[in-house]
C-alpha cells in the first residue's frame, strides 16, 4: 500500500490538485483490508513494482440495483501507453461481471481528453449532461450548523 499512496499522490498532482490528499496509509491498510473492507484496489506490476491501480468499491443504484464504482484508475506517468491501463480496466470488468453487478461508473476530468478516449475506446459512455455534486468535510458541517 506504499506505493498505492505513491501513485495516488502523483494522481493529484496530474488532476492539479497537489495538496487534496488527506488519507493516510494506515487508512488504506484498515479500510482495504481490515474486518470489513471497504474497497478492492487491484494492481499491475512491472519488475515487481506496482507501477497502475485501479481502486473499487460497491455502490447501489435506485435505478439498477448493485453497481461498482471505480474511484480511480491510475497508470504511473512512466509506464503510460504500455498497456497497464487495459490490463487494470479488464481487471474491474471480470471482477464486475463476478458479482453480477449491473453498471461499472466512474468519473474523468472533462480536459483529460487522453483518458476519454481511452475509455471511450473501451465501449464506456461519457455522460456529459452530469455534473459531479459532493459536500467536502467543512461543508457537512457547515450544513448541520444549519439544520
């Protein structure tokens, strides 16, 4: 889990948001592999070292029932266009169908034109009409305040 942190350090850095980072490897060791795990994180290695991650977790659609989300899917600046990124996508579909899920779901920045196509390529569709909606920390808070 280390180098899972690695990587999901240089993935904030290439969305430009350097400093958003708050979990910590004790959180990762816990939560992917404590009494009830909370997600699945699947790897590619190259010359045993983890250079892609491609991190999971179970979701519910009203609309669909059981579904997976996949949080992150990040191949290592240097080891890009190698192919790491299908093995790991593969990866999540297997694991998917296991289950019997009924949709995979996840976002992508709308200027890396690079992983849409990717997964554009991969039959995915981009839902353009959506916009992500969160409430960080400060923000629930700031609401209950206000309840």
């Amino acid at each position: 889990m280390p180098r899972v942190l690695e990587l999901i350090n240089e993935l904030a850095i290439f969305e430009k948001e350097p400093d958003a980072v708050e979990v910590t490897l004790k959180d990762l060791k816990n939560d992917g592999f404590g009494a009830h795990p909370k997600f699945t994180c699947f790897v590619v290695e190259i010359n045993n070292e983890v250079e892609g991650i491609a991190l999971v977790y179970p979701r519910y659609s009203t609309w669909k029932g059981e579904v997976i989300h996949l949080e992150d899917l990040m191949v290592s600046e240097s080891c890009r266009g190698l192919g790491l990124g299908t093995i790991l996508l593969d990866e999540v579909v297997k694991y998917a169908k296991s289950l019997n899920v009924k949709r995979v779901s996840w976002e992508v920045l709308d200027w890396n034109e690079p992983a849409i196509k990717f997964y554009e390529s991969k039959g995915a569709k981009i839902m353009r009409d959506w916009d992500v909606v969160q409430l960080d920390e400060e923000a629930i808070g700031n609401y209950l305040k206000n309840l």
